[in-house]
C-alpha cells in the first residue's frame, strides 16, 4: 500500500527503538512492525497508574504516540529521523486491564509529513484513539 524508501527499514525501525529510554522504562516492546505500521505491547504496571488505579493517560498517549513514530519512520528515506509534530488524543474508557497494546498506522505519507492514527486498547477494549502528524527530520546526527 506504502512506498518502501529503503531495504533496511524494518531493522532501522527496530534500532532506534530499542534505544528510547522512555519505552524502556514502560516496559515496552515491540510485537509487529510492517511497512507503515507498527503495534506496541506493554503489561499493566501498578508504577504507572493515577489516583484512581487506572494507567496513567501520559502512559496511553506515550504507548500511542511512540507506534505513531514508528509507523511513520519505516516510510521514511534512509537519512530521515522522526520526529512529532502534533497530535490530538481522546481518551474512551478508563485504561484497566492487564496487557495494553498500542497501534500506528499511516494513513497518507509524505515525503517530510506524514499522517498517522493510532489505537490503544487494554485486553482487547478500546481505550483511546489518536490522530498524529510526524515529520521527517534529516541532519540530526
């Protein structure tokens, strides 16, 4: 459905991951990446809950926010990093359960902007949606 714009893309994907701290403090960790999506799992942590137990919303948005990027980088040229320009989340059911996941997909891409959605679900409920804008930055390195 997307243009591919190098053969490495998928590992570039999986590298620069693995070095987000913030991902790694949450505990998550990739489950899928394909051509223009990308689904992040993380389990329930009792650390990361507001006042009433729920998941925090700074943790949906992030888990949202991060598959966004990704789906938005394994599009992008080779010398390209990702970085967000904006996003607009809505949050739908209190975020309890005990394994969340996290979906981006593109939904058009261009050569420096590209549109992404994102999902979060808690146990297979929807939770949240997220409409996301990425850019590709070069010169970063």
């Amino acid at each position: 459905m997307f243009k591919v714009r190098h053969a490495d893309w998928d590992q570039r994907v999986r590298e620069s991951f693995a070095q987000q701290v913030m991902a790694e403090s949450l505990g998550l960790r990739m489950a899928d990446c394909e051509a223009g999506r990308v689904v992040l799992e993380m389990p329930f942590n009792p650390s990361f809950v507001q006042q009433h137990g729920f998941h925090h919303a700074g943790v949906t948005t992030t888990g949202m926010d991060s598959a966004c990027g990704y789906a938005a980088m394994s599009l992008m040229d080779a010398d390209a990093e990702v970085l967000t320009v904006e996003f607009k989340s809505s949050l739908l059911a209190p975020a309890a359960g005990e394994l969340f996941r996290y979906e981006g997909r593109v939904i058009r891409a261009g050569r420096t902007l590209l549109f992404t959605e994102g999902r979060a679900e808690a146990d297979g409920k929807l939770i949240a949606t997220m409409s996301a804008t990425m850019m590709a930055v070069r010169g970063l390195a």
